[in-house]
C-alpha cells in the first residue's frame, strides 16, 4: 500500500509542475527515475521485495504492449505523405547496423559473453524511445522532414527489433540449456503472433469505422474498444504460445491503415494511459531494476554505455544518410538524439529471466546504457532542438533548397510525445 501511495503522490507531483518542467532539461524520465531510486531498496526500501517487483514487471509488459500498439498506429495510419526516404533509410539501414555495432563491441568489452549474449546487448540497445526527449520532435521550429524522420523511427524500431531479439534469445538458451529451439520460436512467437495481431487489428479497424458511419459509437467508446484490442490481442497471442508484443506491434500497424481518417481521435485515451504507464515504468525502472545494481555497475558497463549512446548509434546514423545531402549538423542531430528508454528494458527484463551464463553483466550494461540515456538525452533535448532550429532558421534563410527545407504534409507527432498541455511548443523559448 505504501508503495501505491508513493507512486500517486510522484505523479500527482509531476502533473502540478508538468508544463513547468517542459522547456527545462528535467524530464519526466529523469524525475521517474530519480523518485524510483529514492523509493527503492537503495535508499528508502518503499519498494522492494518479490511483490513489488511482479507488479513493476506486470506494468512493464503492459506499457510496452499499449506503446507499441499505439506508436504503429500512429505511424500507419497518420494523414501525411512521407516525401523524404530518411525514416526507411534509419530503419532499413541504421538500425541494422546499430545492432551488428552493438554486437562487436560487446564482443571486445565482455569478452567472456558468448556471440548470442553479445548479440542480445546489441539489439537489446538498437530501439529508440523519442518520448526521452520530446522537444527534439515536437519542437516546431526543428525542420519538419527530420522530426518526421525521428518520429517514424522511434514508433517503428521496436516492432522491427522484437524478432531479431526473440529469434536470438532463443538460439542463446538452445545452447545454454537445450530449450525452445529457434524454428518453433520464430513459427509461434513471430508469425502465429503476427497472424493474430494482424486479424483482429483489421477486424477492430473494420468494426469500429462501420460502426461510427452508422452513427452507433460515440467518441468516448471508441476510445475504451481500442484498450479492450489492445488487450484481446496480447492475450490471445500469448494464449497461442506467441509473443504479446509481436501482435501488438502488428495489429497497431493494421488498425491504423485500416481506420484512416475514418475514426479521428480514436487512439488518444490509448496513448495518454501509455504515457502514464511509461511515468511509472520509469519509476520501477529506478527502484525494481537500477537501484540493487548501481552498486555493482563497472567501469565496463559505463564505457560500453557511453559508446553505445555515441558511437554504435551516430556511426551507422551517419552511414544511412550518406548521399541525402543532409548538413552535418542535421547527421549529429539525428544521431545523438537516439535515447535508449522502455523497449530497451523490457527486452532486458526478459533476459534477465533467462539466467544465461552471462545475462547479469549484459543486463547491467542495458541498464546503465538507459540510466545514461535518460539523464544525457533528456538534459540535453530542449537545448539541442533550440541550438538546432537557429541552426536550420539561418541555413534556410542563406539557401531555401536545401534537404533539410523539403516540404512534407506532416509529420504527425503522436501525442505521448507532445509537450505538456501546449501542443509540443512549450520546448520553445
């Protein structure tokens, strides 16, 4: 009961000052995390314990699931035209080479891992969370093709990281203990979750356009039936043996190009609750999975964060945008604003399930890999979109044709990403 308290109170605290803090480098991260530390074994021991911790894990799950719903819905199912190739080409190109980064230099810090422990540290790390630092997308004045870019790639990377993480954790523990093997992994986990998501994803998208053209729903309803998808598709997939997320991330894909425009609004109350769900995942985040390890991090884990959020993201960022003709101010833009934040500690938490031989060190480094992420990214975000826009603001002005400048209908920035109350323009100064 204490702990439920704890956490309403740090929320309610949070909301009072929330449009305060917006154009400060204090985030919501920062302060979730912070507030979790405080509240965890480490310091006070509000939370602590087995309960607790299946509780944070529950709430977890359920974040990540509603998240990747809501940010493929978005993405998909958004009334804009992608004018610019950037966000297949962070996709596509950048993120698999953010793995195969991540996986060689895991490989020469934690030598002891083995090739499937230091591939898990490599995707574990590729997805991106832009909800870390939301003035980088919703600041107006940041060129608009490039908060598209940033947009789309953090709703989509996730979704795109879940396979290749499933497929190789279960390689990881065939060879550790001779368990699940890969084929029935990737048949049941991936395509039979894939299959679900993507039908009840259209049949939902279907059901609820039908019924608004006959006047039969009202708003507010049509709000709560998409939770109630979300909810019948991670069960019904995780009922079948596959992954929850999977279909999730498939179904959000579905429902939104589905719906359209046909159902304006329709997601809102699904991406608000992500938002609250995200707030106090962070908060579990600090007291559940960061505060009994900060003790034990090394100098190992720090260097392998700090090369994580610098050179294994920027280095294949740089790579895909080459012959785009982008600026290289836009190439460091784009490639220091890549935070680590949820899916990176879910797919943590479901390694460190797995007990490998080396899990602890590889979860360690995850962890302070997003400890570092939200503390830089979040400090730094109203800052760099500012120094950014001027940036932009002077080189349009020299030059209107320049790629940063091409005109897109869009982006649609969801609106767990939007600064608070404002409409995202409250990171302006």
């Amino acid at each position: 009961m204490n702990a439920a308290i704890a956490i309403a109170v740090s929320i309610l605290g949070y909301a009072l000052v929330s449009r305060r803090l917006a154009s400060t480098p204090v985030t919501a991260a920062i302060v979730f995390t912070v507030v979790g530390i405080l509240l965890g074994p480490a310091v006070f021991g509000v939370m602590q314990g087995p309960e607790d911790k299946a509780v944070v894990t529950h709430v977890f799950e359920a974040t990540l699931a509603l998240v990747l719903f809501s940010d493929s819905m978005s993405i998909s199912g958004g009334d804009w035209r992608v004018k610019s190739r950037l966000p297949a080409r962070l996709l596509l190109i950048g993120l698999p080479l953010t793995m195969v980064l991540g996986l060689v230099l895991g490989r020469a810090l934690f030598p002891e891992a083995d090739l499937y422990e230091a591939a898990l540290l490599g995707i574990c790390l590729a997805p991106t969370d832009a909800a870390l630092g939301q003035a980088v997308v919703a600041n107006p004045r940041v060129p608009a093709v490039i908060r598209e870019a940033l947009n789309a790639e953090s709703g989509l990377n996730d979704g795109l990281a879940l396979p290749f993480f499933l497929v190789v954790l279960a390689g990881a523990v065939e060879a550790d203990t001779g368990g699940t093997g890969v084929t029935e992994v990737f048949v049941r986990s991936l395509l039979g979750a894939a299959a679900v998501g993507g039908a009840l994803g259209w049949a939902g998208g279907w059901a609820l356009v039908r019924s608004r053209r006959a006047s039969w729903i009202s708003e507010e309803w049509g709000r709560i039936a998409v939770l109630a998808l979300v909810i019948g598709v991670y069960v019904g997939a995780v009922a079948e043996d596959g992954s929850g997320f999977i279909a999730a991330w498939v179904a959000g894909l579905v429902f939104g190009r589905t719906v359209g425009d046909g159902f304006p609004g329709v997601g809102l109350l699904a991406e608000d609750l992500g938002g609250l769900l995200g707030a106090i995942s962070f908060l579990g985040f600090g007291a559940i999975l960061l505060g009994p390890v900060l003790g034990s991090l090394t100098g190992t884990d720090v260097a392998y964060a700090v090369l994580s959020l610098t050179v294994i993201r920027i280095a294949p960022v740089a790579f895909s945008l080459l012959r785009t003709g982008l600026a290289r101010p836009t190439v460091w833009y784009v490639g220091w604003f890549g935070p680590r934040g949820l899916a990176s500690i879910v797919f943590g938490l479901l390694l460190a399930e797995e007990s490998l031989p080396n899990g602890d060190a590889i979860v360690r480094a995850i962890y302070c890999t997003v400890l570092l992420s939200v503390v830089l990214h979040g400090a730094t975000a109203v800052w760099g979109a500012r120094r950014y826009a001027d940036w932009f603001g002077r080189a349009a002005a020299a030059d209107p044709t320049i790629p940063e400048a091409v005109d897109v209908d869009g982006p649609l920035v969801r609106r767990r990403l939007l600064a608070p109350g404002t409409g995202g323009d409250a990171a302006v100064p």
